[in-house]
C-alpha cells in the first residue's frame, strides 16, 4: 500500500473486517480520516495505517 495512495470505504471494510455502517462511524467521529471528492469518500492509505497503528497502541 503507498502512502499517497486513495482507498475508498468498501476497500477500508474489506481490509478492517469492519461493517460500511461502522467505517462511515469512524470517519463520523473522525477517528479515520477521509477526504471527499466531489460526492466520493475516500480514505488516504497513510490515515489507515496511523489508526491501525494507533489501535494497537491502545491495546497494548
């Protein structure tokens, strides 16, 4: 994965193992950053990685 690179939802669902109802929570609270272009919601690979990295700070 690159670090410019854009996922949308349904890619953070499948790599999470996350409902589409509980990505769009996160990016809701704003604990998974994204970004909209024009009325597509999309996700930087390097904001995945920090929230999995910062998931696993939290369970340790």
């Amino acid at each position: 994965m690159r670090d410019d690179e854009l996922l949308t939802v349904a890619e953070v669902t499948k790599r999470l193992r996350l409902g589409r109802s509980t990505v769009y929570d996160l990016i809701r609270t704003r604990r998974l950053p994204s970004v909209t272009i024009g009325r597509c919601r999309r996700i930087p690979a390097v904001s995945l990685r920090q929230f999995i990295a910062d998931e696993m700070g939290r369970a340790a």
